[in-house]
C-alpha cells in the first residue's frame, strides 16, 4: 500500500491511467541492480530513485575523480576521491527518502554476481566493458531476470532490453560474440557529456516499463543514437538458436 506522502510524490505518475496506482504499486515492490555509477548509472540511479523504485542496489568499485565531473551528473567537486556507488546512493536518498538505496563498492563477479542478480527484479547495465556486460548477460539468463542494456561514447549510444523471461528475446551475446570485441573507453575514444544523461534517461524509462508492465520495451530491439545528427535509427534483434548462452 502507498502512503500518503507516496501518493502525493509520485502523483504526476499516478495522475496517467495507465499507470495509475498498481503501477506505482509495483515500481515500490521492485528491486533494481545498476551495476556502474558512472555517466549511464547517475541518471538511471537519480531518476528510478525519485520515480519510487522501492530498493535500490549501486555497484560499482572506482571513486569520483575531477575528469568523471563533465558527464557524471550524481558528483560534486567536493566529492573527489569518494566511492561512485556510495556517493550516488547518498544523492538518491536526499531526494527521496523513501526509498532503500544500498551501495556496493566492489566488482560483482562469480557467485555474488550470480546471487546478487538471482534476488533482484532487473538489472540495468551501466558498465563501461565488455567483461562486465558478459558476466551480466550469463547471470541474468541463468536466473530469467530482465536486463536494461545500455553504452555511449563519442557522440553514438545504445539501448536494448533482454528478457529471458520471453522465449523469443535474443540475449545480449546474440547481439555481441564474446570474442573478437575489444573495450574502448571514453578516456581513449571520448564521449560528449548530454550523450550518456540521454542513453541513461533512456534505460531509466525501460526499466520502469519492465517492471510496471506499461507500455512496449525494446525486446528484440536495439536503438542506436547519433547525438551529433540527432538521428535515432533502430534494427530489430532475432535470437541466436545456436547462442552459447540463451540457446536451448
């Protein structure tokens, strides 16, 4: 049940039919792993904490440093050298206090990975590798849990939803081959700072979608973004029947 003050925060979400209360209802019942708190994880922390996604779970091992501040918009100068995940957890619960925000400052791998991923409703990856994307992608399958997918640098973004849950969802290996792809960071490469609040404010949207079953995710779908065209082109995705990882 929603209490007062919840009614009256989240009124603008309940105020839309569609929504309503049993959708806010289930945004306050959801849990959410954003693994990376960085230029992705800062809005999708900021906006499905104040949106009132009842526990929230930020993972991620650096610390906030002077070149983060152009993109990351959950720091502040006065917080160089500070854990990204405690730090973030801190913002979020300043603006909502309503909602349980737990800071991991660690890298999730093996069989916390797996039990982390295994006790969530969705997961969102933020994460700036390719390492990482593929250990999400293998504990997400194996526990049938949703999985937000999102990447920018340079000016170019990305946004997919994988579902296991849904026998046709490809999975984010039928997309990338775990071999032959190389990391490049936006240390090497650079990134333009509104690009990732763009592709982040996106994931925010698609989890919430997920998890209050209002409207249509990118299942079988992936956005690409050209920020400096403002083009959005979109390619359907089809699973791989002979993936390593989601194939039968």
């Amino acid at each position: 049940m929603l209490s007062d003050d919840e009614l009256l925060r989240y009124s603008r979400q309940i105020l839309m039919p569609r929504f309503d209360i049993a959708g806010q209802e289930r945004l306050k019942s959801a849990r959410v792993l954003v693994v990376g708190a960085g230029g992705l994880g800062c809005p999708v922390g900021l906006y499905l904490g104040a949106a009132g996604v009842g526990q929230l779970s930020l993972v991620d091992d650096d610390n906030i440093e002077l070149a983060n501040l152009q993109r990351q918009i959950g720091f502040e100068q006065n917080q160089l050298g500070e854990s990204k995940a405690e730090s973030l957890a801190g913002r979020i619960r300043r603006i909502n206090p309503l909602v349980s925000v737990t800071a991991l400052n660690q890298r999730l791998e093996g069989e916390e990975l797996a039990r982390q991923v295994e006790e969530t409703s969705l997961v969102v990856d933020c994460s700036d590798n390719f390492s990482t994307r593929f250990a999400l992608n293998r504990a997400c399958v194996a526990a049938k849990v949703p999985l937000i997918s999102g990447a920018a640098i340079r000016g170019e973004g990305q946004l997919s939803v994988f579902d296991s849950r849904q026998q046709s969802s490809p999975c984010y290996h039928c997309l990338y081959p775990e071999q032959g792809n190389e990391d490049l960071t936006c240390s090497e490469a650079g990134v333009i700072a509104p690009l990732v609040g763009m592709i982040g404010s996106a994931q925010a949207m698609e989890a919430i979608k997920v998890i209050s079953g209002v409207g249509t995710p990118l299942v079988g779908r992936l956005l690409i973004l050209d920020a400096w065209e403002m083009q959005w082109r979109e390619m359907k995705l089809v699973r791989d029947p002979s993936c390593p990882v989601c194939s039968e």
